[in-house]
C-alpha cells in the first residue's frame, strides 16, 4: 500500500504488466473542492481510456491533452453534484 498524496515514481522492470488496485479515501475537510477533484480524477483516466483506444488522441500534443482535461471535468462533476443530493440532504424538492 502507499500514500499517492505525495509525488512519487514506480517502475516496472519486469516483463509482466503490473496492475494497481486503487482505493480513494476522501477526507470530509476538503469540502466542496472534493466531487472537483473526483471529477478531475475521472476525467483524467477517460482521457486516458480514449487515448489508448483512438490512435489520432495519441498524437495530440501534452498542452492539447492538458487542456481537454478542465472542460472533460465537468460531465464527470455534473454527476457527482446531481448523484449526491439524495445522500446529503442539501437539495430539497417540494
């Protein structure tokens, strides 16, 4: 297990594909910055998905990607913020 709250590199060196399992615990003092930084996090890993899958994204250059990442963020937060109300009791309806 490690802490991805710092900055860190990992290499393989071996011949066999190496597969993290991740699990995200979310502390309650980040507030509202919390379903931006999921959102953010979930943008960042389609973006990957898409890369892999369309070759023509590969070639994109770094700046082009990184700059798909903010308006990518925001469907992934629409769904957060919707998906929570229920849970948190901040919306009342009727």
């Amino acid at each position: 297990m490690f802490n991805d709250g710092r900055r860190h590199h990992v290499w393989n060196f071996t011949d066999k594909s190496r597969v993290i399992l991740m699990r995200d615990v979310v502390k309650p003092e980040y507030g509202v910055g919390t379903k931006w930084s999921c959102a953010r996090i979930l943008s960042n890993v389609a973006l990957l998905y898409l890369q892999a899958r369309v070759p023509a994204l590969r070639r994109l250059p770094r700046r082009a990607t990184a700059v798909l990442h903010q308006p990518s963020s925001l469907p992934f937060w629409m769904y957060l913020l919707f998906r929570a109300w229920p849970r948190t009791g901040t919306l009342r309806l009727g």
